[in-house]
C-alpha cells in the first residue's frame, strides 16, 4: 500500500485491490477510483506537476496526467 500527497488538498492511495484512490483532504472523500492494474498497487510517486506514476504487483508502471483524472 502507498500513499502520496498531489497538492494540498489531494492525494492518491493504492491497495491491494487493485485500485488507486483519488482523495480529498477538506471532503474527507474519495473523488475518483483508477483500475488500471491488475494486481496491488505498491507504490505511487508524483513526478512533476502533472504527472503520478503507480508500480504494481503486476509487474507494470503506470504513468498517468494528473490533469487528464481531476478535471
């Protein structure tokens, strides 16, 4: 499981059901669920401003545009 802060009121969990949580800190409330691996998500990473990558026990990486999931 990881977890990784994207700005100040977002961040992202990933799980061992397979998914990646968008949260909001000030709703308390997951705003967005990504299937995009097929195994636990281990690990998430933001790389620059729009950008997060997640590694999987699928033994892929997902390179994702965080402004392509928050609008």
């Amino acid at each position: 499981r990881s977890i990784c802060k994207l700005n100040e009121d977002i961040f992202a969990s990933g799980s061992s059901d397979k998914t990646i949580k968008i949260w909001s800190l000030s709703s308390k409330l997951c705003i967005l669920t990504l299937e995009v691996h097929s195994d636990a998500v281990h690990s998430i990473c933001k790389l620059n401003e729009d950008l997060i990558a997640s590694g999987s026990s699928d033994t892929t990486i997902k390179i994702g545009s965080l402004y392509s999931l928050t609008s």
